[in-house]
C-alpha cells in the first residue's frame, strides 16, 4: 500500500473513532452526518488516487460502508423530524 492507500483505510478508522466518541443521547446528528461523510468521501478519493488495485478497492468498499451508514442516519433524521 502506498500513502494514499494508507491514507483510505485511516479515514475509516478515523469515522469509526469520531462515530463512538460523538455519539450519545443529546448528539448532534446533523455534525455527526456532515463529519462523517466528508471523511468518507475524502477516503474514497484517496483510494482512487492511490492507484493499486488493493489499497483501492479495500479503500473504495470500507469507505462506502461508512457512506451508506451516513445514508441510513440521514433517512433516521429525516424520519425522526
């Protein structure tokens, strides 16, 4: 893996880290979406830079994971009024 791949899988544990410490019973949901998917869709670019076909895919699918559950707290809060 090369920096850029290195760089993609950190920011999935870097969302992973922010998710567990800005969770909670008075979380802002709105901060929670916006950190979590630009971190996600900077790791994803990087996984496209990066340019090998491991550190991209690996990169390209944890990220999206992250993305999708972005997706899924954005329908709760639309949901949750």
């Amino acid at each position: 893996m090369n920096k850029f791949g290195v760089l993609s899988v950190l920011m999935v544990l870097i969302s992973l880290f922010a998710f567990f410490i800005l969770r909670g019973p008075n979380a802002d949901l709105s901060l929670i979406i916006i950190i979590l998917g630009s971190l996600s869709l900077l790791g994803i670019i990087s996984a496209v830079i990066s340019k090998r076909w491991l550190s991209g895919i690996v990169g390209v699918l944890t990220n999206g994971v992250v993305l999708v559950f972005v997706y899924f707290l954005l329908l709760a809060k639309g949901i949750g009024g």
